[in-house]
C-alpha cells in the first residue's frame, strides 16, 4: 500500500509539474533567454596580456577596456587591443541599438588593406598571418594565427642581444643610436631577389632573414627594425604601400621615416642614408614609385 501511494503522489506531481511548465511556457522561455542574454552579453576578458604589447600613445589607434562599440572607430580599435595584446580568440557583442555594428564588423573584417594597416601598430611578434572573423547574430568572434612562432622569437631575441652587447647605447636612446640599429641591419642582410611574393612561411619574409640567416626582402628589414626599437621603448610602427613596407620612429619629438631596406647598398647603391630619419616631404622628394600611402590611415604622419 505504501509503495503504491508513492507512485501515485509521484505522478501527481509529475502531472502537476507539466501543467506549470505548460501553462508558464513563454515566461520560463524568457526568464531563461534572458538570463543567457546577460551571461553572454558580459564579454569575458581574456587575463593574460602579451609582452610585447605596446603601451605607444598613438592616434590611430587606441587600446580599449570597452568593447561594447558604439561606432566604427570603436570596433577598430577593439580588433587593434585584440590583436596588440596578443590574444589568440576573442568574442564580443554588438549592442541592439548599434544598427549598423555587424554591417560594420564585416566591412572592416573584408578590407584587408585596413586589416593590414592594424597589423602595422603592432609588435612583430604580435602580428597576424590570418586574421579570422566570425559572425553569428550579435556575435563577433575572432580567432588569430600568428606570423611569428614560440621558436622564431626566441631566436630573434636572442639576437637582439647579441646586438645590444655589441654596442654602447644611450639612455634614452638617441638618433645615432638608432642609426646603429640601421647600420647592423643593412650591414648583415642581403635582399632576397629570389623570394617568391606572397610566401609567408619564409625566413625571408620576416626578421628572421634580416637577424638571424641574412637574406629578407622589404617585411623582414622593417619587422628587425621595429623589433629592436621595441626593445629601446621608442615608439615606432610600420608604413606599407602597394608593394613596399618601412618604418616610422619617434624620435626628437618627431614622426620620422627609416627604410632600411633602401638604405642597403646592395639595393640602392650610395644611398645608405638617405631614408635614415626623414620627414614625408623628404620621403616623397626622394621617391614615390614605392613610397606612397594613403596619409589619411596614419594619422601621425598628417
């Protein structure tokens, strides 16, 4: 007897529970939709921080704790501190009453050419080889792949130092300091004419042709430089056109040009200081076959 009314209090309470859960349906539904909405709404943060991001006051870009955007400029700079501080994935929401967020994302996500500009504000060893954007309603996720290996930076790091040592360098490091950087550089790389345009995986391709097998074409030049000035704190970034990439220093309270790559004799003979810290007006005097950028993206170069 006593076994039979605990199956009948059971059922009754099993039928009692779907009449509630029947009857309530759309109020359990969006108690539960809600509750998801806020958990998800609340972007998770990844804790760690690359160290090679950098604390650079630029003006192009700005790093950001916020990543709710309201605006197109916001999302650029959610992707710069995504891609500057290293993190590897990221999601983020677009609000509701930002219309236009998702039309936005995905503009920005197809320009390569401005996915490319973000690359330039960054570390090296911070940069992107695929730069992957994911839309699914609201949500904006982003997964990165890094041009620069665990293996690659420990090797060019532990070249920097073998160049650190080489050298009396001042504190704060001044212009003929920098010109010592340039002068390694061009002295220890020869341009690689053989390299095959768009390959991506080789040495040439990055610091390791310039710093550790000696032979890089344009990306490699520029992405030692940038690496050593890095090291220095000197506020730098890197400038691309069509065909041809360089750098920016800051230095003297000024936003200056340096091609390493231009300056190597082997590429342009008799010309080792002649894009050595330079302003526009003198770049432009000197070329504008390989040197000209839309001035508008750099907006330290204005």
């Amino acid at each position: 007897m006593t076994n039979k009314l605990i199956k009948i209090l059971f059922l009754l309470i099993i039928l009692l529970g779907s009449y509630v859960f029947i009857s309530k349906y759309d109020t359990i539904k969006n108690s539960f939709t809600n509750l998801y909405n806020n958990l998800m709404q609340n972007t998770i943060v990844p804790e760690d921080v690359s160290m090679y991001a950098r604390n650079y006051n630029y003006n192009t870009f700005k790093h950001t704790n916020d990543f709710k955007p309201k605006s197109k400029e916001d999302i650029s700079n959610i992707f710069y501190t995504i891609l500057d501080n290293g993190w590897n994935e990221f999601s983020f929401y677009c609000p509701k009453d930002y219309e236009s967020c998702i039309d936005d994302v995905s503009s920005i996500a197809h320009d390569q050419m401005y996915l490319s500009l973000i690359n330039n504000y960054v570390s090296p060893y911070n940069s992107y080889i695929n730069f992957n954007t994911m839309i699914s309603g609201n949500l904006v996720y982003v997964k990165i792949d890094r041009l620069y290996s665990e293996e690659d930076i420990s090797k060019i790091n532990a070249k920097v130092e073998y160049i650190k040592s080489l050298y009396k360098f001042n504190n704060p490091i001044k212009s003929d300091d920098i010109k010592k950087i340039h002068d390694y550089i061009i002295d220890h790389t020869t341009y690689d004419s053989n390299f095959t345009k768009g390959n991506y995986f080789s040495d040439s391709y990055k610091a390791n042709g310039a710093l550790i097998s000696g032979e890089s074409v344009c990306s490699g030049y520029a992405d030692a430089m940038a690496i050593i000035l890095d090291e220095f704190n000197i506020p730098n970034f890197k400038v691309s056109s069509a065909d041809h990439v360089w750098n920016v220093a800051y230095i003297n309270n000024k936003w200056l040009h340096v091609d390493t790559t231009w300056d190597d004799d082997e590429v342009n003979r008799y010309n080792r200081n002649n894009f050595f810290l330079i302003d526009t007006n003198k770049l432009y005097e000197l070329d504008t076959s390989e040197h000209t950028f839309n001035k508008e993206y750099y907006k330290e170069l204005k």
